[in-house]
C-alpha cells in the first residue's frame, strides 16, 4: 500500500510541476505572439492571435480543474482507506481491551 501511495505522490509531484512550468511560460508566450502579430500590424492575425490564446487558455484550464478534481477524489479516497483501517485498528484495541479484563477477572474469581 506504502509503494502505491509513494507512486501516486510522485506522479502527482510530477504533474503538478508541469502545471506549474505551463502556468508560469504560456501566458509570456501567449503574450508575445499578441503582442507580435500587433506590433507587425497583420490584423487578421492578431484577430486569430486573440482567438487561438483565449481558446488555448480556456482548455488548459478546463483540463486543470479535472486534473485538479481526479486529485482531490484520489486524496479522499486515501482519508476513507485511512479512516477504515484507523477503525479496524480502534476495533481490535477494544477487543484486546476486553480480553485482558475478562482474563484478569477470571484470574480474580479463581484466586479467592
């Protein structure tokens, strides 16, 4: 279960630094390309320059926030396996629990 935890935190380590690399270049590219096709004065491209980054950037967030929802179910479903198994172990505590009283009370009835 470790190994498979320690995979899905890599993995995600690994994405989130991409998302953060995409987060940090492309608005400067998007930017520079605008501002290109604008400084040239080719105004059938800077009209396309507008329409092709503001679709670019409308899909990059839409694939972030899945990204970023698969994730948080992936962190919830870890609570629920951790909550489950800190239950099994509270279970089984309160069941040696009652062991060793049953055992030392029987040990008490037999001794007087």
């Amino acid at each position: 279960m470790t190994d498979n935890l320690d995979k899905k935190a890599s993995r995600t380590a690994n994405q989130a630094k991409w998302w953060k690399y995409t987060a940090w270049t492309l608005p400067f590219s998007a930017l520079a390309f605008i501002a290109f096709a604008y400084f040239i004065g080719l105004d059938g491209w800077y009209s396309q320059a507008i329409v092709i980054t503001v679709t670019f950037f409308f899909t990059a967030s839409v694939l972030w926030w899945w990204w970023a929802l698969h994730k948080i179910v992936d962190i919830m479903k870890g609570i629920e396996v951790t909550a489950n198994r800190l239950q099994s172990i509270k279970n089984h505590i309160q069941e040696f629990k009652n062991i060793f009283k049953d055992d030392n009370d029987s040990d008490r009835k037999r001794r007087e």
